[in-house]
C-alpha cells in the first residue's frame, strides 16, 4: 500500500518524496497554528548546524552497502532543506559514506542461497512479529494541529525529527497516549504502519528486519505467505484489542492462512514482540476473548521463533520510565537517539515514557526470586563486591520514598509511588510482575489478562505439537544495576537520575553496573524460561519442546551494526546464523537444529528461587 504512495507521490514531481526520507514537505508554508516562528527557525538553524555534522556521520556511519540507495535519497533531502549546512560538511560527510561502505559488508541473500541449495524452502507461512519502538507510528488525524502530520510517520521517520524539532509540544501531543484512558487524546490519532514497511528499516537506512526478509524471499516467500503483524507499541496489551483489535485480526490472519496453505504458522517475535505473542496465546483460547478453543494454537502454531524475546523484562525498561534514560533503552537508531537526547530533556523523555503504558510491559518481572534480594542475586559472580540484587542503589538518601537500596519489587513501588497516580494504574492494571508458585495459582491466572504476559504467572498453552526456539545473543555488557540520586527542586517535584559521579572498583562505572546479556536485555530475562522455567511442570503442562540457541557475541570492529556475527539485541536480526536458523525452521527444517548454549545460563537458573511445586 504504501509503496503504491510512494510511486504516486513521486510521479507528482513536486518537492517531495516518500514520508520517511522527506524532510522537506511535511510543514506547510504557512503554519495553521501559529508558533513564533523566527525563534524556532533560529534555533533550527543553530542546533543543525551544532548537531548536523554529527548527526550525518552518525547516520552514515550506521548506514550499509544495501542501504546506499535510500541514503542517497535521504541526501538529496538534506540538501534541499539544509541550506544552512556549509557545503564542506556534505562533501566531506559524502566521502565519509563512500569510504565506510567499503568496509561494511553484509553478504544480503547470501544465507537464503545457500539454504536453497541444501533444498530448504518455504514451507510454513512466516508471521513477523517486532519488537518495541522500532515500528513506525502514523498520524490519521485530520483536525486542525495534526491535519499537517496526515500519514506522516511521527515515530521512526525524518518527519519525527522534523516534528520534534519545530514543534515539539505538538510532536509530544501527538505521541502521548491519553493518561487516563491509555487511548489516543481527543483529536489525534496515531496508527502502527503496517506492511513490510512498518519494520523494515527505522528511518532511513537502519535495517530492522530488512535482512531477514531478503533471506526469507530467497527461498520463497512473499506478501502471500509471510506478515508483518506490526502494532502500536505504545499501547498495553489490552487496549491493542480495544482500539485496534489487533488480536482479533491476528487471530483470522493465522486462521486465513492454515486454511489456505494447509500448513500451521510459524511466528518469528524480536524483544517485546515475544510478549505480545504470549499474551495472544492466552487471548485467542480465552473462551472470554479470542475463544478459539484449548487446542486453537497447537491446530494453528508449527513453532514459535522467540528472538531476543525479553519474557522476564529488562531492568533497562525501568530506568526509561523512571528517569527517561535512553541510552539504548530503545532500538533506534543512532541519529534517532541523538534527536530525542538533544531536544528532550530527561524529564520530558520520562514523561513520555510513561505515557506509553506498552513500553512498562517491560518492566522486569519475577521479583526477588529472579532478580536477587539485598544480600544476593542468582548472577552474582564470585568476588563481585555489591549484589545485582540491589537494583537501585543509592549513595545517601533523605528522600521520604526510600532510606535503603532497592531490590526489583521495591524499585518498581518506588517508581510508582514517585510517579503521578494515573501512572501506577495504567500499569497494574494491565499486567502483572510477581511469581504464581503453584498450579492453583497458575489456573486460577487463566482468567486473569494481567498475568498473560507474565510466562512466570501463566503457563504455556496446551500445544504438545508446537516447538518453541529461543535465540538469542549473549556475551555483551548489559545494565544489571545503578547508582541514582534524587534531586528535590523548589516546586517539590522529586527527580531522580542516574548518579553518574559513583565509579569505584565494584564494577560500578558512572553509576551503572553491568551484567551479562545481548546489551539490551538481561541474560536472566533472555534465558532463563527457555532453559529452566519451561521445564517446571506448571508452566508448561503440556510439555512444549523449547530449544535453545545462544550466539555468542564477536561483533567486527569494523562494523557499525557488528557484521555478521554479532549477538546485539537489535542487530542480531542481521546476523548470518540467525538468519539460517529462522530459514530452516520456516522451512521445516527446526529438528535439525541442535541445542546450544555458551552462557552460564543454567547455572544462574538453578539459583532462581522458584521450584517446581
Ligand atoms: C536472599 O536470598 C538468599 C538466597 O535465597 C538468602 O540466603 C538470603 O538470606 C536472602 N537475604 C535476605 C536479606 O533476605
Ligand atoms: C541529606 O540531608 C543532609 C542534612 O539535612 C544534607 O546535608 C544532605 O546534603 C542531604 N542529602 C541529600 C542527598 O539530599
Ligand atoms: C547502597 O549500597 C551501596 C553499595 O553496597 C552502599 O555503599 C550504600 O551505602 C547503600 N546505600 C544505602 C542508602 O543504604
Ligand atoms: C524536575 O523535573 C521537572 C519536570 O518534571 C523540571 O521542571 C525540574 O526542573 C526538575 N528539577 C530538577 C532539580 O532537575
Ligand atoms: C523467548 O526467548 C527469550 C530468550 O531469548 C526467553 O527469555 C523467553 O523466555 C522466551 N520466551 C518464549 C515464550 O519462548
């Protein structure tokens, strides 16, 4: 559909080109609201010229050989509306790109070929399933502020940042879900973009999920047998039924497509998609949702790919919402983050945050069990000299929210409790974070939606015939715990932030400490279910076979998204024997696929405080 509209858009010459790589069209001559608009021009020109030169060879550099043709489209754009930039930057920024191209290669279709000529093609239908942030979000308002934005992509385009930067109280209106309802506010409306361009690349020239359709077409798949059941991430579970029904429509895509291939679906999720799917497996067979029946997924699902899949959060998706830390908390791009960092302070990026109940669906679940108490962790190492239990940890403190270091539980409270009330609502009353410790527990939850997410709340469906995969990378340094600090300001609202002055010989460094994962998400929170949980009777009654496939991370120097073998969260979706792995489960081939781990992952497993009943 919307290539279609690129072509139209094209063919009518005029100074446009496709929403995301135009940074030229989308605000009207003249403005329908009237912001000042010398101020905000100024400040255009300042912070471009400030952030431009770092912003292109961020972009750039992040940029690959497949990608040559959108960047230069992209080119073009910044060289129609950034007159302010000296020539001397594009030229330069120009070389940079042709040099850095040569060293970054990715061998595109190259997995897919040789599959193809060890006989595997396509076999069951592929449904995609994203993870958080990195799908595109539209605006479909035609009031008055917003009818400027019409199909603009004000999430995961150069129309955000061009929003962002001259309008950023309407770019924040638009973005921000109501706080009370969880829906869109009066007036707006913004919609996941939907096709194989909702997830593709995230602006332009990141590559989400590009390479793995390239693999995936080679050994043939198409629109017909492969989908991108893309979603606003921004919403909590049950309001993705309640304003998109998006379960519903999964629902009777798997349904449309068993029928007419005859062959179950296999679902390939990355990161918080993998919740997403979870939830959709309690929904469809609730006689009071979906109502699909206890057998709906194993007469529909083949297998299930979990990529990265976050089941047990990660504490990353905490301190986004709690102070709006960004260091890659969020699958963006480079330039992306920059824009948000530059533009947004800390505070606003909270605020935000929060106003995306979707992303709080990653807040670390499991508790102390998981997690650790204050006196210890299940990944603590020998000789580590302050528990991981500890999540938040604080030099001093006089606040009236906490005199003590914080564990999981406590820090999720503090966060509520610091945060205004509508916050904590939206958030428990969508899901849950604790431990079901017996099988009266685990049936009862069956009624209750909060715990669907929850894999440690809610068992796995009755579907002895499907097989679950987990891939994921592991090997790279990832945030396990924090120093903060609060600041009171004379208005009394209470700030708290990383404290970035704590560096000592506990491996705290600038206030954070790292643990084990694929950078973005907790090794406990990526590996501990598929080694251990599921096997733990009343999770998983019926005995789904999980397999587990860790990819250790050796990233290339020389590569800005590590090359083809790197275990990153999000650029794991590039990785060679990824690609292989989902090709040959697509293929029917998943048998053949031999369980490997390199991580301590059992280990720290078997120290989890939770026991089959
Ligand atoms: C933390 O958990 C460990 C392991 O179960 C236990 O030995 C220890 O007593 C607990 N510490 C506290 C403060 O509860
Ligand atoms: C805590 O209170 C003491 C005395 O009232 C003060 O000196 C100190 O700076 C305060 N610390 C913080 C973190 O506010
Ligand atoms: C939190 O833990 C750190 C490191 O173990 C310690 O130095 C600090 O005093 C603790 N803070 C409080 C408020 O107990
Ligand atoms: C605390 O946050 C508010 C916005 O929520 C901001 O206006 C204020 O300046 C912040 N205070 C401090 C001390 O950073
Ligand atoms: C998905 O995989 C992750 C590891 O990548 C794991 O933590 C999670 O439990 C898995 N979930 C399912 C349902 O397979």
């Amino acid at each position: 559909m919307s290539s279609v509209r690129r072509r139209q858009v094209k063919h009518d010459k005029a100074h446009s080109s496709p929403d995301e790589d135009s940074l030229s069209q989308e605000i009207p001559e003249k403005p329908t609201h009237s912001p000042p608009r010398r101020p905000q021009k100024r400040r255009f020109g300042f912070v471009f010229i400030l952030g431009g030169m770092f912003g292109i060879f961020i972009a750039l550099f992040f940029a690959n050989k497949q990608d040559v043709i959108r960047l230069e489209s992209w080119m073009e754009n910044i060289d129609t509306l950034m007159d302010v930039i000296p020539q001397g930057i594009l030229k330069d920024a120009k070389e940079f790109t042709e040099h850095e191209r040569e060293t970054v290669s990715y061998d595109s279709f190259a997995v897919g070929l040789q599959l193809q000529s060890l006989g595997v093609e396509a076999k069951h239908p592929v449904v995609m399933i994203p993870g958080v942030i990195s799908t595109g979000l539209e605006s479909w308002g035609t009031r008055m502020p917003s009818r400027q934005y019409f199909r603009r992509r004000l999430w995961g385009s150069w129309s955000m940042m061009r929003a962002l930067v001259l309008d950023k109280a309407e770019w924040k209106n638009h973005i921000m879900l109501d706080k009370d309802t969880g829906l869109d506010p009066p007036g707006i409306k913004l919609r996941a973009a939907q096709g194989f361009d909702a997830t593709d690349f995230f602006i332009t020239g990141y590559w989400i999920w590009n390479k793995i359709l390239e693999n995936l077409a080679t050994i043939g798949y198409d629109p017909t047998n492969a989908f991108t059941a893309a979603y606003d991430w921004r919403l909590s579970y049950p309001n993705l039924e309640v304003r998109d029904q998006y379960f519903s429509r999964l629902k009777s895509y798997i349904e449309t497509a068993v029928d007419v291939g005859g062959e179950k679906v296999t679902l390939a999720s990355h990161s918080m998609g993998s919740q997403v799917v979870l939830y959709f497996f309690k929904w469809v067979e609730s006689p009071d949702h979906g109502d699909g029946g206890s057998d709906w997924v194993n007469k529909h699902i083949a297998s299930w790919i979990n990529i990265s899949g976050c089941m047990l959060g990660a504490v990353k998706g905490l301190t986004a919402v709690l102070s709006g830390e960004m260091r890659d908390t969020a699958q963006l791009n480079a330039f992306a983050v920059y824009g948000l960092e530059k533009f947004l302070s800390k505070e606003e990026r909270a605020e935000i945050f929060r106003a995306m109940p979707g992303i709080s669906s990653m807040l670390p679940k499991g508790g102390e069990a998981v997690w650790g108490n204050a006196t210890w962790a299940p990944d603590d190492q020998p000789g580590q000299g302050m528990t991981f239990g500890n999540l938040l940890n604080f030099r001093e403190t006089n606040s009236t929210l906490t005199r003590k270091n914080l564990t999981t539980p406590e820090s999720l409270s503090y966060l509520f409790d610091l945060s205004d009330d509508w916050y904590g609502k939206q958030v428990l009353s969508s899901y849950s974070h604790g431990v079901a410790h017996t099988i009266q527990e685990v049936e009862e939850n069956e009624k209750d939606p909060r715990t669907w997410l929850n894999p440690l709340e809610a068992r796995l469906p009755l579907a002895p015939d499907m097989k679950i995969y987990c891939f994921y990378g592991v090997g790279k340094p990832t945030e396990r715990s924090y120093f903060y600090q609060e600041e009171r300001d004379p208005l009394v609202n209470l700030n708290v932030s990383i404290d970035t002055t704590v560096t000592n010989s506990h491996g705290v460094d600038h206030g954070v400490v790292m643990g084990e994962g694929d950078g973005t998400v907790n090794l406990l929170s990526t590996g501990y279910m598929c080694s251990k949980g599921w096997n733990i009777k009343r999770y998983n009654p019926a005995g789904v076979k999980v397999k587990v496939y860790e990819m250790p991370h050796e990233p290339d120097r020389f590569s800005p998204r590590g090359g083809p073998n790197t275990g990153d969260h999000v650029d794991i979706l590039g990785r060679a024997s990824l690609n292989e792995l989902i090709l040959r489960v697509a293929g029917g081939h998943g048998d053949e696929i031999e369980e490997t781990f390199v991580s301590r992952i059992r280990e720290y497993a078997d120290r989890v405080q939770i026991y089959e009943e």
